[in-house]
C-alpha cells in the first residue's frame, strides 16, 4: 500500500507557507485548498487562486479543491467539468449544493472526492455502479472533544471501502496552529494532541488510511523526514533517548535498519537482527537492570547466556530481569507508534 501525505493550504496565506511548501516536497505529496470560503473572496481572489495553484503544480504538487456551486461563477465556469478545465487541479472535491446528476455527470471527466461523512446510501449505490475512481475525504474539526472516535471513523471506513472508494482524512500540524482555536485540524480527536508523525502512523497502520492532510498545514522539516522515510521506503522511525552512560556504546544501533520478529508477543518488539550484533565477541555485563516501562529500549546480558545481545522494546511494563539491561526508552510521544507497528514491519531507531 502507498502513502500520500499533503498540506492544508489556503488562497489567503498560501504565500506566508510558500517557502516551506517548497522545502517540504516529495514525491506523492498533495496540496488540499478550500476555493468557496466566503470570507476571503475579493476583487483579486481569482488570480490569486491561480497563482497559487500554478505555482504548487509547477513545484510537482497533487492539486485537490474543495468546491461549491458559489465557486463556478467566480471563476466564469457553469459546471464541475468547465473549472476543471480552466483551473490546474487534480480532485475536485464536491461540498454542498451539487446534486447527485451534477456530480455523476462531472465524474465523466474529473476525479472526483466526496464528503466522507455526508454520504448517503443512495449516493454510495449510484456511484457503485458507474465503476469509476472516487475518493471521500474526512472533515477536520477544529473545536476539541468534537473530532470522531476511532470506532466511528473505522465503521464509515469499512463502508466506503466496500464501495471502492478511496479515503482521505487529517492529522494536526505541529507549527503554527490555524484560527480561529489554535487547537490543531484533526479528523480523530485522540490525535489533537499527538505529533504529526504519530498520528500519520496510526492513520496509515490502524485505519489504512492511503492520503493524510495536515490540517494546520506545516510540519517541522523533522516531522516532514519522519513520515518521509515511510512514503518512499516504507521504514518506520522509533525516536529513542539513551541512557548517558550507554549513549556511546550502543550508537551504531542508529545506523541500522531493523524487522519485527514475526512472532514477536504484543506486549514487545523484538528486533529480530539483533543476534547478529550479539555475534560481534562483545561481553555484555550486567548493568542497570531496572524495572522496564513501556517504551523501554533494553538488551540481555550475559547472564542469559546464549540469548545476551537480543534487543527489544517494551510495549508493557515489566518488572526488573537481572538479565536484562535498560540502554533507553521511547519518549510518550511516539508510544502510539510502538503499539501501531504490526510484526514484520522495518523499523529503524533514531537519536530523539
């Protein structure tokens, strides 16, 4: 499965985000832009519009515009398809006021996305059968306690993919949050709060979820590098601090790429390369042999004979193993990511 990540961006700020938006491009990455909020239409709205959208095409972005029958006439179109035509982008998607014939009749000749939470069966059965690429897009809710909980988000979910259409939803920036709350623009309440890179990971893992928006819009470039490294080479990141007296000795750790043990329990993470670096000659004595958190990065000692080297991460608490040494731990942030990892997933553990 391939992941899309992309930037809520608005006609009336695109040029304060410019700079960063061209920083943060990769491959797959989308813009999503709303062209029917009233509040910001003037007398240069249109060209602005335009320049906005050329200049995020130009840098290499997939282009999708929230639309309602209020932007057809600002742009001198009649129809979904005539805007499509006249303005660079790639998913209209159709808010309120299209009817259901606007809509089959646009999807002739342009993708279109709905909205995920309005759908009707009737709209749902229609579409089916046209046998054409639709996509649903989920909105984001900007006043907390008000976003979906995850088993409401999954069984819509469930729906929409059985009808073959394609699912977009949001996750919070971690910069500069959008007004009028500045309380970030996720789709599921519980990431309101979570970094942008944990919350792409559940959205990707747990719901399956192929295009995720940042609803704020900017990520720091950290973030960007983060959700990055799963995009184009499906590798995850741990972001983990070592202990002081381990931090040199276990370095080379960060230099590796790692996988899942297939049988790994759920209530730990093994790393099922790391008897290779327990073959290296080193003995590994006992050492801070602590009780072991959730998020506690460990590797046996000696004391466990032919099993010294294996490393693990916990997902659980566990009691202190004089077997056992603790070298680190993964900071709270990120223990969404332990839990999403599936077994067999790579992994990589990076310097926090």
């Amino acid at each position: 499965m391939s992941f899309n990540i992309g930037y809520s961006i608005f006609p009336s700020t695109w040029k304060e985000n410019k700079h960063n938006l061209e920083k943060l491009f990769s491959d797959g990455s989308a813009i999503f832009t709303s062209l029917h909020i009233s509040e910001e239409f003037n007398d240069t709205y249109a060209e602005n519009v335009m320049e906005m959208l050329t200049h995020f095409k130009q840098i290499g972005y997939q282009i999708i515009a929230d639309i309602s029958p209020r932007t057809l006439p600002i742009f001198g179109c009649n129809s979904i398809s005539d805007l499509h035509q006249k303005l660079p982008i790639d998913i209209a998607r159709v808010d309120y006021g299209f009817s259901l014939e606007d809509v089959l009749d646009a999807s002739k000749n342009v993708p279109i996305c709905l909205n995920a939470s309005t759908l009707t069966t009737k709209w749902l059965q229609k579409i089916k059968e046209t046998h054409r690429k639709f996509y649903a897009m989920h909105n984001y809710y900007p006043r907390p306690e008000t976003g979906l909980d995850a088993a409401q988000f999954d069984k819509r979910n469930q729906i929409l993919t059985t009808n073959n259409i394609e699912i977009m939803a949001f996750i919070p920036g971690n910069l500069k949050k959008r007004g009028p709350i500045y309380e970030g623009l996720p789709t599921l309440e519980s990431h309101r709060h979570l970094s942008p890179y944990a919350a792409f990971v559940e959205m990707v893992l747990k719901h399956n979820i192929s295009w995720v928006f940042v609803g704020d819009g900017m990520i720091s470039e950290n973030e960007m590098k983060l959700i990055e490294r799963i995009t184009k080479s499906n590798i995850y990141t741990i972001p983990t601090v070592f202990q002081r007296q381990f931090a040199h000795e276990y370095s080379a750790l960060f230099s590796k790429d790692y996988s899942i043990r297939p049988d790994s329990p759920a209530n730990l993470i093994r790393f099922q390369e790391s008897r290779e670096y327990a073959t290296q000659g080193t003995q590994i004595k006992p050492c801070n042999c602590v009780a072991r958190q959730k998020g506690t990065l460990t590797i046996d000692n000696e004391l466990y004979g032919r099993y010294s080297g294996e490393i693990q991460l916990t997902r659980y608490d566990f009691n202190a193993d004089q077997r056992v040494n603790v070298i680190g731990h993964v900071p709270n942030d990120y223990f969404s990511v332990l839990e999403a990892l599936p077994n067999g997933a790579k992994f990589r553990i990076t310097s926090f």
